[in-house]
C-alpha cells in the first residue's frame, strides 16, 4: 500500500501550513473553507502561482493540529462540490426562486 502524503506541515508550536492548489480548488472554494475555521484559528494566506499557501495559527485556547488541518482539506472538497453545483445548475435555483415569488394574478 502506498503511502498517502498530505502538503500538511508543521511551522512551530501552535502553527501548521496547507499548501493548495488552484488548478483543483477554487478561490470562493477556499475562503468559503477557511471562513469556518475563524472563530478559532487566525488564519494567514499567501498566493505563489497556481497555490495557495495557508497557515492556521493558535487562537486563544484553540490548539492547531494536523487533524485541524486534515479536516479543512475534507472541507475544501465539500465546498468545491458546492461550488461545482452552483455552477452548472444555479440557474435552475434562480428560475425555482423566480416562480415561488411572483406576483399572483387575482
């Protein structure tokens, strides 16, 4: 069985960066992700070509750790996929919200 390896690294005490890549992700997908971390971890974002590298640092009591991070990239995938869906059938929503709230003819 091969080994998995994740772009997962530890900085320091208190610090783990995620390297992203946009070629599979993207932007909204990545700040929709990140933005359910906030109330816990400060959160730093550095973009490098297609990549994106993410920090995810201690705040207060909250302690960073690989299963943190482990668990944004699960994340990253169910937003993608929201993402995905929005894109090729958010216009079906649209026309269903349109309907519901149209005037009603008496």
């Amino acid at each position: 069985m091969a080994n998995i390896v994740f772009p997962i690294t530890k900085i320091d005490i208190g610090r783990f960066s995620v390297v992203v890549d946009l070629t599979l992700y993207a932007k909204e997908t990545i700040i929709a992700s990140l933005y359910k971390y906030t109330d816990r971890f400060y959160i730093h974002q550095k973009s490098s070509g297609n990549t994106v590298n993410v920090i995810f640092e201690s705040k207060g009591g909250s302690e960073v750790s690989e299963e943190v991070v482990k668990n944004f990239c699960n994340e990253l995938i169910d937003q993608q996929v929201r993402y995905n869906i929005n894109l090729q059938f958010g216009h079906i929503r649209d026309l269903i919200v349109e309907e519901a709230f149209k005037p009603i003819a008496i």
